[in-house]
C-alpha cells in the first residue's frame, strides 16, 4: 500500500498517509497531530533505477572532467560522487585525500604530505614504477 506524505498547515507537522490507489483522493486527509483537515500534499523523491554501466559512463562524461587538474575542489567533487556511485567505502586514506583537496590543496602538496600514501600496492603504489 502506497503512503502519501502530507504537511499540515495550521501546526506545520509532517505526516504520512498510507491509503490503496482506489482509495486515494476520496477521503480528506486529516493531520494526526491536530486533527485540521487544511493539510498540503508533499512530493516525495523521485528515484530512478540504473545500471552500474549507466552510472560509470555519466562519470566519465568528458564535460565533467574538464578542468580538474586545476581545481582540487571540483577534483573532491568529482571523487566523492565516483565513491557514492560505486557504492563502496574507499576507506579514510582516501576521505583524508578528499578533505586535502576540498581544503585546496594540490594533489602533489597531498603526495608531499603523504608521502607513503598508497604504499602497499595497488594504484599509486610501486606497482607501477
């Protein structure tokens, strides 16, 4: 059964209906909180369902990749929403490296104050020496 989200007017509380679809719209909503019937209807998210190829190739759109050598906060910007999308956590080297940058620092200030950062292997590690 679907809910509907509402605000009530008259004391500004928000509340949730939980009505079928015959049922929508031939009853007045009341606010559980006062009782008043001067409620408004809320808009809840829209969501839209995507594949993990879709996801990667909006990353990857080359207008969004403009200009981030010389911008570390768009570069945070752009790491951040890569991280959100893969769904993973990258771990708190790399939510250092993101606060470094949305601090303003360059990457190559960040490799100077790190400078073991990303030892062990793996991309930026010694691997590819």
């Amino acid at each position: 059964m679907p809910s509907y989200e509402y605000r009530c007017i008259n004391c500004k509380r928000r509340f949730e209906v939980y009505l079928s679809y015959s049922e929508y719209g031939k009853q007045a909503s009341r606010c559980p909180h006062c009782n008043s019937e001067n409620v408004q209807r809320r808009i809840g998210r829209i969501r839209f369902a995507r594949t993990e190829e879709s996801r990667l190739e909006d990353l990857a759109d080359p207008s969004k990749l403009a200009g981030l050598e010389d911008d570390p906060k768009a570069m945070a910007r752009m790491m951040r929403d890569m991280s959100a999308e893969m769904g993973e956590d990258a771990g708190p080297e790399f939510d250092e490296v993101i606060d470094r940058l949305e601090a303003g620092q360059s990457p190559e200030e960040i490799d100077a104050a790190i400078p073991d950062l990303g030892a062990g292997g793996g991309i930026g590690g010694d691997d590819f020496e």
